[in-house]
C-alpha cells in the first residue's frame, strides 16, 4: 500500500514549494485513505532522527491531494515547529503512514504496543470535548507502555488536571494500523535520477 514513490512526492512537493515552483503530478494509485505525514531531521549531535513535523487526517482522503497537502501542512504548518526552510531539506526524512483497520476498544487499554495506533476521545477540565492520536510507531520509539503512552497522549491533547483511573475509564479509545514508508533526503534523490 505505502510506496517509496509516496514519500518521494512528498519532498518533491515540498522542494518545489519552496522554490516556487510547480510539481510533478504523482504516477502512483490515487486511492482514498486516513493518512499522516512525518516530517524527521537528522540530529547530528544526537545521531538520531528527531521529529520535524506530523501531521494528517483519519478521514478518507485522494492521496494525491491528501499527500500534497500533508506534506506541506507538517512541514509548514505544524504549530510545535518553526516551518521548515529550504536548507533542511538535506538533512530531512520523509514519512507517509497509510491508516487502517480502525475498531472501538472497550476500554482504554485494549491495543498493543508496536501493532496499533490509538486515538482518544475525552472532556477537558471545561467539559470540551478533545482528540489526540499516536502513531503506531510511537509508543515502541519512546519505549512507553500502555499507562505511560495513556498519560503522554492525554497532555498532548491538552489535559492538565491528575490522570486518575477513573478518568481513564471515560476516554473513547479507537485502535488502529498504519503501512508506513521513509525515506531520507538522499534516497528522494537518487530516485529522481
């Protein structure tokens, strides 16, 4: 499903977007998916792959259109970054996660680590209601369980107040898979030739 030409589209459209210039339009299937793209830069100091923008939708989407907007939308417009600028682009992977398999959990600690992506439903301190999700790749990247993953995606959802279990026992939790691609700078590159 996810295919190296996917991730490739993503830095062309970007690459040309930042030189003002117009892109290519995508050979690959052009069917309707949830999808997120991840934008990762190299951190030398760190010699690991920090994350430089995420950003996506769980609603069914042209992949044609939905990569191209997603593309430039996590890397331009993802408010925990400055936008990306052309001279990253060496040092910058690009990531497509495709979405799928999505089902109700009875609770929330009904998925496993490394298999599932989730995406929670809950009321803020207000009585609001917010969404947050984490990508399957996530929760074995930071090395979290199932509590700790709990307790990370709630913050990032904006919840301050004490995580207690019954609190825990009101969110709506759907579980889900993802088929993901990267590819770096340089990969992109010796494919375009």
């Amino acid at each position: 499903m996810a295919t190296p030409e996917m991730a490739s589209y993503c830095f062309e459209v970007l690459d040309c977007h930042l030189q003002g210039q117009k892109h290519c339009r995508p050979k690959f299937q052009n069917d309707e998916l949830p999808l997120f793209v991840t934008w990762k830069k190299w951190e030398d100091a760190f010699d690991e792959w920090s994350l430089r923008g995420c950003i996506g939708t769980f609603s069914p989407i042209p992949l044609h259109d939905g990569l191209r907007e997603y593309a430039l939308t996590s890397a331009l417009r993802d408010s925990r970054f400055e936008p990306v600028q052309h001279h990253e682009l060496p040092s910058l992977q690009s990531g497509i996660s495709l979405l799928t398999n999505f089902e109700h959990a009875s609770n929330a600690f009904e998925w496993e680590i490394g298999t599932h992506g989730i995406w929670i439903e809950f009321a803020n301190e207000a009585g609001r209601k917010r969404t947050a999700t984490f990508l399957p790749e996530v929760m074995p990247e930071q090395g979290w369980t199932k509590s700790e993953t709990l307790h990370a995606l709630l913050r990032k959802g904006g919840y301050r107040s004490p995580i207690t279990d019954d609190f825990l026992c009101q969110i709506k939790l759907t579980r889900y898979q993802s088929e993901k691609v990267s590819l770096t700078y340089d990969e992109w590159k010796e494919m375009s030739n």
